[in-house]
C-alpha cells in the first residue's frame, strides 16, 4: 500500500492550514529574489492571507503589486512550500500589515516523511534502542507505512541511540484504546526525529490493523479540522492595543542575571527556562505593540535602573506587532536600550539571519530550532560577560 501524497492541493485543506497557523498566533516565511523574512500570519480570507509585513520591510524589497514570492510554513511538523502573489498592503487593525494570494497548492517539501497522521499530541511509547535496551518515548506522526519517533531533547545525536538501518521494535497505546508492538527499522534521520519504516515481511494481519486504525484517525481528525473551519476566514486576536496597564511580565525561572523573553505565548520561555533555568532567570513579555520598559516595574525597572533586573533581552522570532527584526529596532532607536539583544529563531540561512540581526541592532542571532542546549547556554554566557 503506497503512502497518500502529503501535498496539499484541495482549496479548503489549504486554508484549513492557514487558518490553524493564523489562530495559534503562527507566521510563514517569503521569499523574494534573494530576500528572505519571516512574517507573523495576521489574518486569512477566503481571497487572501494578510501578513505582518512592515511598510519599512516592504519598501527595502520593492514589493509591488503581482510580484511573486514563495510561501513557506511548517503545519504539524510539515514543511511546505507554495508560489503566491503580492496583492497590496494597508494596516489591520492597526499593525502594518501586506497582502498575498492564497496559495494553489501547498507542496510538501519532505514528501519522504511517514506522517500521514500527525495527532495534535505526540503518543507515549516505548522502544529499544541499537543496544537492546528499552527507552521511553514519543512517536509524533504515523504514516501507511511506518511511523515518526521524536528524539529526546537533551540527546545530543540521533545514531547514539538509533542509526540508520536498526531494528526495533515500538510499543504503545494508541489513542482509542488499540495496544500496537510493531517491528521497525529506521529509514531515515530527520530533525530530531527518526523515521521508522516496517518490514517488508511483517504479518499483513498485524499492518492492516495498523493501517485501519491509522486511517481512523486521520478521518476523526479531519472531522475537528473541518468543524473548526470558518469559511469567512480567520485572524488573530489581541492585535488591537488593549484597555488597562497593558501586559506584565511573567517569571518561569526567578535568579539573577535575569534574561527577558519577548515572545507571543509562553511556550518558548517556558522551554528556554527549563534549559537554561538552573544557570539564568528567565521572564517573559508578550506585548503587542508600544515601549517595553513601560512594562518592567515588576522587574525592578524605573527612574533610578531604567531596566530593572533585565541583563539581557531575547526576542523570539514569533512576537506580537511586528517582526523579530523591528521589535528590536524599536528598542535601540526609541528606547536607547543599552542591554545586550539577541534575536531567536530557525537553524536555516543563519548567517542571513546574524547579518540582519546585528543590522538592527541585535549583538547576535541565536539558533532555537533546533534547539541545542550547549550551544544556547555558551552563547548567552558570552553575550553578558562582554556586556558586564
């Protein structure tokens, strides 16, 4: 049985997609000649997808109406690729904002990827390693075929516990209630991920069992995802300046030298503090738009320390009222910030990335995806013992 291609070509699947992204707050990445940036997704209509797209950005790529650019963004874990138009620009409520066409097709760019399925929750699991031994762990996607087995955070390579071509065998419980022990050998090494292949000779009962209940629930989720569907479009929220003293910083790891976490949620601080938290004290913001030391009182900040216990200040590439890139440009030529800034985001075109950091007044570009430790905790140790 071939596994089902993992584009996506149906109309509806594709804003289904963008709509998922726009909700939780997500963004997508353009391309356009050698110019490459990362956008928050405002807003997707059932004509278009409105991206955070500063008029400073849009001037520096001499963006013009019908220009086109690829689309990329990652749902569920899947990378995709798409060719969309620039349609025109204006401000959604507020936030500068440019406008491109929803894309046609959404091309899967790891089509080898066993990940039909991909539940909202990765499966607990066990498996044994190439030395035999049994480990606990996570399988984040399931295909026709074999299934996805995350690899473990603090693990600093995936041949030390699988390589390439192992046998193993997985054990779990699958969502429902069906207990699987399912042979494997691994296929590929992925991300922080091992792809997990089955035999060829396994037992066609055993496989199409797998399969059924596979298909199951790909269907039981395709029904959520299409109840939760607006066809009117979707757009995020809070993007409007809120009533009140505006947001305060929240502490996920409470000791000095205090890093400040500008983010939208907290997902990435609280998996910044639970690395980093035994050396650094980690706090997060999540403002929307206006001076982030407005915000810092609690933190120690006013007349006589104007930024409190706040060493150092980390923006993460996912953050409210604007790009990483312009939330930091803010921050240096309003705010006359004199701390250390560095700027979070994807392992891809880094260098790119560190050029443009540094440009707007970062110190550096730090790599959080993938997220290795070692290389996070010797940065930051770096920056703020050149700023002491």
């Amino acid at each position: 049985m071939s596994p089902s291609s993992l584009n996506r070509e149906d109309p509806e699947a594709i804003r289904m997609v963008l709509q998922r992204l726009c909700r939780a707050g997500g963004s997508a990445t353009l391309a356009f000649g050698q110019l490459r940036g990362e956008f928050r997704i405002l807003a997707e209509t059932p004509d278009r997808v409105i991206l955070a797209i500063s008029d400073v950005e849009r001037g520096q790529w001499s963006l013009k109406p019908g220009a086109k650019l690829t689309l990329a963004l990652t749902d569920r874990g899947l990378p995709f690729e798409a060719v969309v138009e620039f349609q025109g620009h204006g401000r959604f409520h507020g936030v500068e904002a440019s406008h491109v066409s929803l894309p046609r097709l959404l091309r899967a760019t790891e089509a080898h990827r066993l990940a039909d399925y991909i539940p909202d929750r990765p499966v607990p699991c066990s498996y044994a390693d190439h030395h035999s031994n049994v480990r606990d762990g996570l399988l984040q996607a399931f295909g026709m075929d074999g299934m996805e087995l995350a690899a473990p955070e603090a693990l600093a390579g995936l041949p030390d516990v699988l390589r390439l071509h192992t046998a193993s065998t997985v054990e779990f419980h699958a969502p429902g209630g069906t207990h699987f022990v399912l042979p494997v050998s691994v296929a590929y090494l992925g991300d922080r991920y091992w792809g997990l292949r089955f035999p060829d000779d396994m037992d066609p009962h055993l496989l199409g069992r797998f399969r059924q209940w596979c298909q199951e629930a790909h269907r039981a989720q395709a029904q959520v995802d299409l109840q939760a569907f607006d066809p009117g479009g979707a757009e995020v929220r809070d993007t409007a300046p809120r009533e009140g003293t505006g947001p305060e910083p929240h502490f996920h790891a409470d000791r000095d030298p205090l890093i400040l976490v500008l983010a939208e949620g907290e997902a990435f601080p609280v998996r910044l503090a639970a690395a980093v938290g035994r050396k650094f004290g980690v706090a997060s913001l999540d403002l929307a738009r206006g001076q982030v030391r407005a915000h810092l009182t609690s933190l120690g900040a006013g007349p006589e320390a104007a930024w409190g216990r706040v060493r150092l200040i980390l923006i993460h590439r996912s953050v409210r009222g604007g790009s990483a890139l312009e939330v930091c440009r803010r921050l240096v030529q309003e705010e006359q910030c004199p701390l250390p800034i560095l700027i979070a985001g994807t392992e891809e075109e880094a260098d790119l990335k560190r050029n443009r950091a540094i440009s707007a007044g970062a110190v550096d570009f730090c790599v959080v995806e993938p997220f290795k430790i070692l290389g996070v905790l010797k940065l930051l140790d770096e920056t703020l013992k050149l700023f002491e």
